[in-house]
C-alpha cells in the first residue's frame, strides 16, 4: 500500500520525487486534487479518511 499510496501522490502532484516530508499543498496540491487522492485512496483499500483528517 504505501507504494501504491507514493505512486497516486506523485502522479497527483507530477512529481517523482515524493518523501514522507513532502507537503502536498506546498508542492502544488490543491483542494479538489485532495479530494481526488482520498477518493482514490478509499475506493481500492476499502478505508474511510473523514475529510477534516487529511490536512
């Protein structure tokens, strides 16, 4: 999963060069591409991520 999970961040922000310090905002995430990764997130590993979480 966490793999997976670099792999859908990266391709969000079209970047390959994501860490676990990457702030997704700062690199060029915005709101509706958020919700776009937590519904692609939730969909495939059957997880809720409530919305308020996610920053």
């Amino acid at each position: 999963m966490g793999e997976e999970l670099v792999a859908l961040w990266a391709q969000m922000l079209d970047t390959d060069s994501i860490t676990s310090d990457t702030d997704f905002f700062r690199n060029g995430g915005d709101s509706l591409q958020i919700l776009e990764l937590l519904t692609a997130v939730e969909q495939p590993w059957d997880v809720d991520v409530p919305v308020e979480d996610s920053h």
